[in-house]
C-alpha cells in the first residue's frame, strides 16, 4: 500500500481510504452491522490506513460502526486516520440541511468522537457549504478545535475557491474533498490546481462513480428501496444509465487488451495515478469487495492508453453530469 503524507501535517496514512457512506445505510437501502464491521477489518488487513465518514451517513451508524470496529481490531489508534465531517444537520425527518453555525460544530464534534470512541480527530472536514453562515465564523470554530488539538487538520468538502479564500483568512486548510473519478472530473478545472497551488491534500471521493466503474452493474440490478441511485443520481436513469454501462463496456475492454485487468482496476489506477499528493477513497460494505485491491499495484497507465480513455469518454458520453444531485439544502431551502 503506498502512504502519504498530508502537506503541512505530521499525518502518514494510507493513499486509499475506505469511504463509509454506504456503511451508514442511509440513501443507501440500509446497512448491515456485521458487513460493515468485517468490511472495516478487510480494509485494514489490506494495509488501508484511512477512513472517511460523517455524521451524515446513516445519522451517526457509520461513525458508530467505525468505532466498534476500532476497538475490536487490535491496532492503535494512532496508526489509523480518521477523517470525518461537520456541517450538515438534520431535522426529525430525517431531512438533512447544511449547519456550519459554531454552536452546531461545537456540538457535532463531541457527537462525533463519542461515536468514533476517540478523543480526537485527525481530519475534520466541513461537508457542504453553508452560506446563510459567514465563512469566518466556520472557519474560527474549526481553527478552535484545531488549536485545542481535537482535530488534526481542517478539510473543506464541496467548496469553490472563492468560498476557500474567504475561509483562508482565518483558518488553515490542509485538505479538500472533490468528485473525482474517470467520470467526474470538473475538478480538474479549479480546484485541483488551487489545492496544488497552496499546499493542500486532495480526497477525491466516489472513485467508482459509486459503483458505477466497478463493471458489476447491469441493466438488471436491484437497486433497494432508498438506493440514492435508484432515484436521484442523474447517472442511473435512462436515457445516460444506457450511455454509461456502453462506456463501462469499452472502458473494460482496453483494461482487458492492454493490461489484462477489468474496469474497476482501471478506473482506481487512474484514479491513484492522478498527479500531485492525493489519496482515493472507495467505497465498499461487504468484505469481498476490496478483494480487487491486491491488483492496483502491479501495472500502470501510460499516456498514450490514457489518451485513448479520454478519447472514449468524449466520444461515448453526450450528456456529461457531475455530482450537484447530492448536495443538500441550506435551511431557508428547507423550510422556505
Ligand atoms: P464509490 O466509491 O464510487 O462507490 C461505492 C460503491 O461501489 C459501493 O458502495 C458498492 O456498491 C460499489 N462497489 C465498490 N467496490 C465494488 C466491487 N468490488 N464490486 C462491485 N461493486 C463495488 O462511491 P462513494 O461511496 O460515493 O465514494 C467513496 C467515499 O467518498 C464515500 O463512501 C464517502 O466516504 C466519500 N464521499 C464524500 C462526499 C463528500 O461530499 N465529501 C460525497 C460522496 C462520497 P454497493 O454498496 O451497492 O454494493
């Protein structure tokens, strides 16, 4: 497993993650506890340093779940990154909404270390932006915890890059969370260059385009009752679900021609392979599917195969769309 180390932090760790949305269950048709926990092990026993999660996933069970399964893996808590979020609240409902205020960070992030059962956090990201909040105040509340030593390093999530400027000027940013994966990359635009240009780690998520490049998906699969992507991910529903799993189909067959590999080992090697301090985080909630981990490390994409891939998305994907289908309200959305 290749490391990484988060510029301008102490922070080694892993440079694939395990990511834990589906874990939590919500948008996801629900969670299975002993899954999850097993999932978690499999990801360490593999050598993953990282977990990404948030109170979000599953209000709170995916956090929970991470920390049952720290206790009951036998590493230090020292050798694993925990990485998770602030800034999204919820309502009796079940309705999340974006909540970046100081008196709800102060409050989530003792919520979120007695569900992780740690007594701090490596990596606190502000999930969604929360403009009915001025960015300052955002910013001095996780400067606080910063300092204080709760969390180890501040990440935004889901920000444009004036949002960060404003943030920068009163407190640090060492990392961003973005959409990034084979067919995702309108990051590639700004916020990766502006995370290159002032010394920050990347987290791209959905690397799969969740699940989407895992090559397992089909015309006929079952996506359960509350499934984020039976309803809402623009991806998965015709007439672009047709375009998709046509692309998934070529983009198997170079990875079979050229490297004798399937399309979910070509889509995480791009992924891991991207240029700059990255780490990729991967979705996963059942064991056996980080068994394709062991055939990331043996091959590499080179530019003219590269070229080629890009040469197929252009060509075979009309109606690109990226990831504005998740993103939650603020509180005047929600309550009009
Ligand atoms: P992803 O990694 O692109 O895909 C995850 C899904 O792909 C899994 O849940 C699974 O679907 C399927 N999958 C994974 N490995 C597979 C395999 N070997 N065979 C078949 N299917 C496989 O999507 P993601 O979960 O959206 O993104 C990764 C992580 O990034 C998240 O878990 C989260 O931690 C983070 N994230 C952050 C944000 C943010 O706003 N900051 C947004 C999204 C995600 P099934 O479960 O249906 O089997």
């Amino acid at each position: 497993m290749e490391k990484i180390k988060l510029k301008q932090t102490n922070i080694e760790t892993s440079k694939l993650g395990l990511g834990t949305w589906a874990i939590g269950g919500f948008q996801w048709g629900g969670s299975d506890e002993q899954e999850a926990v097993k999932t978690i092990h499999a990801a360490f026993d593999k050598g993953i340093r990282l977990i990404d999660t948030a109170p979000s996933y599953g209000f709170g069970k995916a956090e929970e779940l991470i920390g049952k399964a720290l206790q009951s893996a036998g590493l230090n808590r020292s050798e694993i990154t925990i990485s998770t979020k602030t800034g999204l609240n919820w309502n009796e409902k079940g309705e999340l909404f974006r909540d970046s205020t100081k008196s709800f960070i102060h409050k989530d992030v003792e919520r979120s270390l007695r569900n992780l059962k740690t007594d701090y956090i490596d990596v606190y990201h502000v999930q969604w932006p929360d403009t009915l909040t001025p960015f300052h105040h955002t910013a001095e509340a996780l400067n606080y915890l910063y300092k204080e030593g709760k969390i180890r390093a501040i990440g935004l999530s889901n920000f444009t890059t004036e949002q960060m400027d404003i943030f920068r000027e009163a407190a640090p940013i060492h990392a961003i969370q973005v959409p990034h994966n084979l067919f995702e990359r309108s990051s590639e635009d700004e916020l990766l260059p502006y995370a290159e240009n002032n010394e920050i780690t990347t987290f791209f998520y959905s690397s799969l385009t969740r699940g989407l490049l895992s090559g397992q998906i089909t015309e006929n699969t079952h996506f359960p009752e509350g499934d984020v992507r039976r309803a809402t991910d623009p991806k998965f529903q015709q007439p672009r679900f047709e375009q998709y799993m046509k692309t998934v189909n070529e983009l198997n067959d170079l990875a079979q021609d050229r490297f004798q590999k399937n399309v979910l080992e070509l889509a995480l090697r791009w992924n891991l392979q991207q240029p700059g301090e990255n780490i990729s985080l991967w979705g996963a909630r059942h064991p056996d599917q980080l068994s394709p981990m062991d055939g990331l490390w043996d091959f590499s994409i080179d530019d003219d195969t590269i070229k080629d891939i890009d040469e197929i998305l252009m060509r075979s994907i009309h109606s690109p769309i990226g990831t504005e289908f998740m993103a939650p309200p603020n509180k005047q959305e929600l309550y009009g």
